[in-house]
C-alpha cells in the first residue's frame, strides 16, 4: 500500500489565487502601519506586489516593508508568496 504522502505531493506546489493575496496584502498593511488599502490599488505579478497608491503612503509602507512581509507569509502559509513589496 502507497503513503498518504504520495498521494497528496501534488497539491504541494499550489499558490493561492490572487484575489487572496491581494486580501492579505491590504490587512497586512492595515495591521502593521494603520494604512488602508483598497484592492484595486494592489497589483500582484509573480512574487511582487505593486502598490499603486501616493508617494507619502508608499513610503510609510516602505520602511515597514519586512513587517508586512512576514505578517502576509504568516497569513499565506506554505509556499512563499510574496517575496518584494514595490
């Protein structure tokens, strides 16, 4: 008899959808700087998220960039997401 394991490889490698990651982006941010996004103005491509929002918002979210990082890792678990907040 097989393992459970092999079975299940094969869900390893999902990735959530993007309407998620968008989602834990913008409560991630809520939660570490007090800034609230809208999910219109985050834009996920790969492993990157792109803010399109103003530049003094954006450089709030800047200096707190590797808070919100592990905030949204621990939001997402498993696979690495997230990797740069532009």
């Amino acid at each position: 008899m097989r393992r459970l394991n092999s079975f299940l490889d094969r869900f390893k490698n999902l990735t959530p959808p993007e309407g998620a990651v968008k989602d834990a982006v913008c409560y991630a941010v809520k939660e570490v700087t007090g800034i609230t996004l809208l999910t219109e103005e985050v834009t996920v491509t790969k492993e990157r998220v792109h803010l399109r929002i103003d530049s003094v918002r954006r450089s709030e979210i800047m200096l707190s960039r590797a808070a919100i990082l592990r905030k949204v890792s621990e939001f997402l678990p498993g696979k690495r997401v997230v990797r740069e907040i532009l």
